[in-house]
C-alpha cells in the first residue's frame, strides 16, 4: 500500500508524469505558435504590399488624398 500510495508512490508519479506530458504539449504548442507568428512577420516585413491590405481592411488605414468610405456588414 505504501508502495501505492505514498508521497513518492506509484500513483504520485503517475500524476506527476499525467502533469509533464499536458505541460509538454502545452509548450509545444506555444513553440509552434510562435514559429508561426514568426514566419508572419517575416513575411509581412518583406512584403509591402500584404501590409498595406492588413492595414486597410483591419484599421481602416488610407493614403494621403484617398477617401475611405465604410460599408456596413449585413448582420
């Protein structure tokens, strides 16, 4: 039963590695995220014309001289 159920028992480690793997893929997600985001910038730093049309359609952004008119999205 001590075995078991101690503070260094089986169960106690079955929970704790249960806990190392979650953590794990947590992290490798995160990884992954940010070599994503990551590959964005670059792309976005290299191409003008992809980071005009996001700042366009996202903050409403124009030249000086144009006109921006807003047409409502349908609900």
């Amino acid at each position: 039963m001590f075995a078991l159920f101690s503070r260094y028992g089986l169960w106690t480690r079955w929970r704790v590695e249960q806990q190392y793997r979650q953590v794990r893929r947590s992290y490798e997600e995160l990884v992954r995220r940010a070599d994503s985001l990551a590959q964005r910038l670059r792309q976005l730093r290299s191409d003008s014309t992809e980071l005009e049309r996001l700042a366009r359609e996202h903050y409403g952004m124009a030249r000086p001289g144009e006109k921006l008119y807003r047409v409502p999205e349908e609900p």
